[in-house]
C-alpha cells in the first residue's frame, strides 16, 4: 500500500483523497491549516486508511517534521499555486515523489529547478488545463507525420447560466485571476512568443452550444516546449459563454482591476455564485499531414457532475481530481519508469482513461457524451475511434 500526504481539505483536495483512500491501495495523510475541514472529509468517509492533519505548509520546518513523522511515498499539493515551490522543495528534501495542479508558469519553471538530478517525479500541472488536455492533444499529434495547428480548449462552465458575467465560480479565484491577468504562451509562425490573456477571441460550436475562447495564462503546459520545432501555430484558449470576455475586459482592463487582484477576488467572490451543476467541455483539434494528406483529428468530451462515494461533485472537481490520481496511480504503480521532471505528455491518453481513477473522463459524466477522435480529410469522410 501505498503512503500519501495531500495538503489542502479544499473542493480538489477532499475528492482526491476521497478517490485514493475509496480505492484500498492507498494509505492517506490529509493535511490542511484547518484540522476541522480536514476532519470533516475523514468522518464523511469513515475509513481507517483516511486520516486528518493540522498543518501549515507554508511553514517548511513544520512540513519537514510532518513528513519525518508520518513517511510518504508522495506528495500532493491541492495548494494555492504560490505555495508549492516551498511543498516541492520538502519533497526534495525527504526524497518522495512531488504532484501540483498548478497552472502558473514560474511556479512549474521553479518546480523543473528543483527537480534537476532528482531519483524520485516531480509532476506539476496534473489537473485539467494543464494537464489532461495536453494528454490528449499529445494522442493527437503522435498520429501526424508533420503538424500544422494544434488547439487546445477547455470550458468548465455553468450548466444553466443565470448572471451577467454568464459563469460560476467552479474553482479557485485566485487561480482563475491568475490565468485571466497573466501572459499567455503560444506558437505563431513557427515562433514561442508570449501573447496577451482575454485576447484572440474566436467562436465555436459543440453539439449546438455556442461558446467563445480566449487566451488564457498556463493551460499550454509543457506541450510548446515540446513540440513548438514541429507546429506552425499552437494555443490553448480558454472557453465561455458569448459575452463573458467582454465583461472580465472591463474589470481587469478597463477598470485596472488586474493590478488590484485582491479587490478583483473580492469582488468576483461576493458577486459570482458557485455551482455543482457545472460542465467541463474538453476540445482539441490537431491539424497537419497523414500520409501526405491533410487531415485533422479532434478529441471532444463533456463531463457532467458525478456521484462518487456517495456524494455529488461538479465537474470541474472530478476532471481535476480524478486527472491528478490517475498519473500518481500510473507513477506510483510503476516504480522507476518516471524520475526527474515529468510533462503530462509523458503519459499515454487511453493509459489514463483506462485508470481507475481516469475513467471518470470516459465515462462522459454519465451523459450521453463520450470520448471520441473523429478524423477527418480532405475528402470530407470521417471515421470515429472511441479511445476508452
């Protein structure tokens, strides 16, 4: 069995450890500034491999001696995105394993630093976006000869939309500000420049839902790294309900609310409802050359709220959750294959979906909707291959 300390009791947090302790393979350490919220998660499940913690992580002394006192094989950190530099650091130090859902670029650059020569993983952005959307597209783009476009686009999104902003609080804040307000990486001509967030908008049409995209900050992940000698173009955008860029332009941009984040917060948290009746809408669309045809491939998923262990999550909890577990099932279950610093890409799309904790993207949510590649050519056919 395996041993893990999960810091944060907060909406991911609480599911992943649900997920892994749920499962019997892990002994599980929840720890959070709130011993009362980290309690209130271990009584919900009543299970003797799930236990509470009182700790600060910010505090590296106290989280050293939490680690020296309770031995994990890993780490992962359900944290504010500023705070796992310090959590990757102690993993540095005691030797285990390392996993962050973080979408900030400097935290992931701090974390690669860290993790140089190191015999254990250290594996940030393991959520949604970034995350599971580069697990996709990097299924895509193994299927080309030569790459043209690759777009990446993630929604989580109220299921029925009621404010002017047309959207609900469905994570954290801080981290929704963060991709809002800062610079945003992407491919243009063969070229990595930094473009900028709540820019570059465009339309599109699911299943007869009208959405917009725009950038946003992180959800590239490693993917431009990677891959950016081989593409022309390559984004990753962020999608909406029609209108909402426009009003997050007049409070970031207009109103200079981007320099006043901690009023933006405020703001955004009093005026926004949250919701679990929620949707995550996953898009990815590979353009280039098959056999000396251009032909685009696509993966398309929706995923809907989901009861697990008794108790309904939205869908933004399940996506990030359950995309977190399955590459620290995958990295845990495979002793020595991962080390050092691990991209997403380095794990294989029907590996996750096929995981016991990365089936809850197969399953679409429990709707009607399933994971699908749909190629299409220059002829117009299209053939679907089902990837679960």
């Amino acid at each position: 069995m395996h041993t893990v300390l999960i810091l944060g009791a907060g909406k991911i947090g609480a599911l992943i450890s649900g997920l892994l302790a749920e499962s019997g393979s892990y002994q599980v350490h929840l720890a959070d500034v709130s011993g009362a919220a980290a309690n209130a998660v271990v009584q919900a499940h009543g299970l003797s491999n799930l236990q509470a913690h009182t700790l600060d992580a910010a505090d590296p002394a106290a989280l050293d001696a939490h680690l020296k006192r309770y031995p994990a094989h890993a780490v992962i950190s359900s944290l504010p995105f500023y705070c796992n530099v310090a959590v990757a650091e102690a993993a540095r130090r005691s030797g285990i394993h390392y996993f962050d859902l973080t979408e900030d670029v400097e935290v992931t650059r701090a974390v690669r630093r860290i993790s140089e020569g190191s015999q254990q993983a250290f594996v940030p952005q393991s959520g949604l976006a970034p995350g599971f959307i580069s697990i996709a597209a990097n299924e895509l783009i193994g299927h080309f000869d030569e790459l043209r476009t690759v777009k990446l686009r993630v929604g989580a999104l109220p299921q029925h939309p009621h404010n002017v902003l047309k959207y609900s609080l469905t994570w954290s804040t801080e981290g929704l500000i963060n991709e809002y307000g800062n610079p945003c990486e992407a491919i243009v001509d063969n070229r990595r420049i930094e473009v900028a967030p709540l820019e570059g908008l465009e339309e599109i049409e699911l299943d007869g839902t009208l959405y917009e995209a725009f950038n946003t900050s992180g959800g590239l992940g490693s993917l431009g790294e990677t891959y950016g000698a081989r593409t022309q173009n390559m984004d990753y955008k962020t999608m909406r309900y029609p209108g909402h860029c426009a009003q997050m332009r007049l409070l970031m941009n207009d109103l200079k609310l981007n320099h006043d984040r901690d009023t933006l917060k405020r703001i955004l948290e009093n005026a926004v409802p949250q919701t679990l009746q929620d949707v995550v809408v996953i898009y990815v669309a590979v353009t280039g050359k098959q056999d000396g045809e251009l032909r685009e491939e696509s993966y398309v998923n929706k995923v809907y709220p989901q009861v697990i262990a008794g108790r309904l999550w939205s869908a933004i909890q399940v996506t990030t959750a359950s995309g977190i577990a399955s590459v620290v099932d995958l990295v845990l279950s495979d002793n020595g294959r991962y080390r050092g610093f691990v991209r997403q890409e380095d794990f294989r799309l029907l590996d996750v979906l096929q995981n016991r904790f990365g089936k809850h993207y197969a399953a679409g949510g429990g709707k009607e909707v399933s994971s699908q590649m749909v190629v299409s050519g220059q002829t117009g056919h299209q053939r679907a291959r089902r990837v679960r």
